[in-house]
C-alpha cells in the first residue's frame, strides 16, 4: 500500500523536485496562496517521475507496451530513415503519453540493443504525425530472442520535453519489461514491428511493460 501511494521515482526526477520543493518552501514564507498552488505542483512532479515496478508476461512470443498511455495510430510504415530501414515496411504502434502518464518506457520484448541512435529536433505537439520526423527523439533497435527479428522502439520528445534519457547502452542485453529510459514531460513512443499479429485498439489506454500490444 505504501508503494502504491510513494511510488520510488526515477533518478532523474530528484532533482526537479528538490527545486519545487525549494521554491514551494521560499514562496511560503510570504504567500500561502501561491505556497499552496506550489505544493500541488510539487506533488505533481513527484508523480511524473514515478517508476513503479511492473510485471511483464515473460513470454517473448508477445509484445508487450513499452510505454503508459494512448494508442493513438496503428498503421503499416516504413522503418525509419535513421537507422537506413527506409525500405523495410513494418507496423507502427504509436502510444502517446500525456503529462499526467508515467513516462519510464520499456522494452517489448527480450533481446540485445544493436543501435542506439539520438537526433536532435524541434519540440512539436507529440501527438501530430510530422512529430515523428521532426522533434527530439532517440531511436532503439533490438534483435529479438524469439525470432532474431528487429524490433524498433522511438521515444519522441513532446511540445514541453527538452530532454531524452536513455538508461540502457549498445550491446546490452535485455529482459522483456526492462526500462530503457524516459522522456520528460510530454511525449511519444513509437514501436516498429514485422510479423506478428496486432493486439492492441486504436484509442486503447496501456501500460508500460504490462499491456500486450501483438503476438507472433
């Protein structure tokens, strides 16, 4: 019960809530009013980089979400550009995640990061399309154990992000539902797949290292 009301955060989120507890503290000292709006702010920030544990099948014939929040485009796509699978046709999950989701991502399946690759972009509203081509993200490609298959996963930087933070490094081995990192205050992330057969709904609400999204 503890846990569930005291979640542990996320290393990076000490910081953010050292500063709102500061300020919250300072702004006290001379308005209740504004002390108050802060103190609900500072709350706010601590649930935002909540990193609860989670619970994954276990079971690599599935995929499971690698990120809370909203389905928002199921669709065949081109792999990205980024990572020269631009003629490679895969289907696209998108899940975007709002700034009240908790924004740890994990990985869908178990297998070895091959490449990790960063790009720099603008910060557009996360939920638009052309967000996926132009704002900050960070592309992963894992070679399955299951079937040795790729599997892509992009966390896309949103409207208010300013930073992607990646936990997990090239080579690195990893077990389904392991975290690879977050992204910081309002996001996407996308997941490229090939064969397998889709799980999930369009406008469906999933969790992160838990909701089954497809299955081989």
């Amino acid at each position: 019960m503890f846990n569930t009301v005291f979640p542990k955060i996320h290393k990076e989120g000490y910081k953010f809530l050292a500063i709102s507890i500061l300020i919250t503290f300072l702004t006290l000292l001379f308005s209740n009013f504004l002390g108050f709006i802060l103190i609900v702010i500072t709350i706010w920030v601590y649930y935002f980089f909540r990193d609860p544990e989670r619970f994954s099948i276990n079971d690599d014939t599935f995929l499971v979400s690698p990120a809370d929040g909203l389905i928002t485009d199921i669709s065949e796509r081109s792999g990205p550009e980024e990572l020269r699978l631009e003629n490679t046709t895969y289907t696209k999950v998108s899940i975007f995640m709002n700034i009240f989701n908790c924004h740890v991502n994990r990985v869908p399946t178990s297998g070895k990061v091959e490449e990790i690759y960063y790009k720099p972009g603008k910060f557009l509203n996360a939920s638009l399309d052309k967000a996926s081509e132009e704002n900050e993200r960070n592309y992963f490609k894992i070679k399955s154990v299951s079937n040795n298959e790729e599997i892509i996963i992009v966390q896309i930087a949103g409207l208010i992000a300013r930073r992607i933070v990646c936990d997990v490094e090239q080579g690195q081995d990893l077990k389904q539902g392991n975290r690879i990192g977050m992204i910081r205050f309002g996001s996407r992330v996308d997941v490229y797949f090939k064969n397998k057969k889709v799980l999930a709904k369009l406008g469906q609400n999933v969790v992160s290292g838990e909701s089954l999204i497809a299955s081989e």
